[in-house]
C-alpha cells in the first residue's frame, strides 16, 4: 500500500532516506528535509522503495534546487 512519506514508521523511513539518497547522489541530511517538505506518496517493498516516476523526477528537481541554494 502507498502511504504519505509521514505515515511511514521509523525504519521505513530510514530505508527511505538510505535508498533515495544514494539514487539521487546527495547526503542523507537533504534527502531528509526535501522528503519532510514534500511529503510525496511511497512504500517500502523487500527494502526497496516504491514511488511514482513523476514524483522521482519532482524530488530529484527539489534536491538540485536545494543543493544549489545551500552552495
């Protein structure tokens, strides 16, 4: 079942940020705070993470923007 990344409990959500992180090349701190901020529909199946291919690309955009506001 997808849930809101909220709903998720706190291992899920550490797989989450494991996961995403190392997918999108940046440190776990962003993936941690664009993922509270965007709150996107996901799921964790056999330690991978499951979400919507326009809500990866969204999320990889946010974690640029906010890579290049930080620098």
């Amino acid at each position: 079942m997808i849930r809101r990344y909220h709903e998720l409990n706190e291992e899920e959500k550490q797989i989450a940020i494991t996961r995403l992180a190392s997918r999108v090349k940046t440190t776990e701190c962003n993936m941690l705070d664009v993922l509270n901020h965007m709150n996107p529909l996901l799921t964790i199946r056999g330690g991978k993470v499951v979400m919507f291919r326009e809500a990866m690309s969204l999320l990889t955009k946010k974690i640029q923007a906010y890579q290049a506001d930080t620098l």
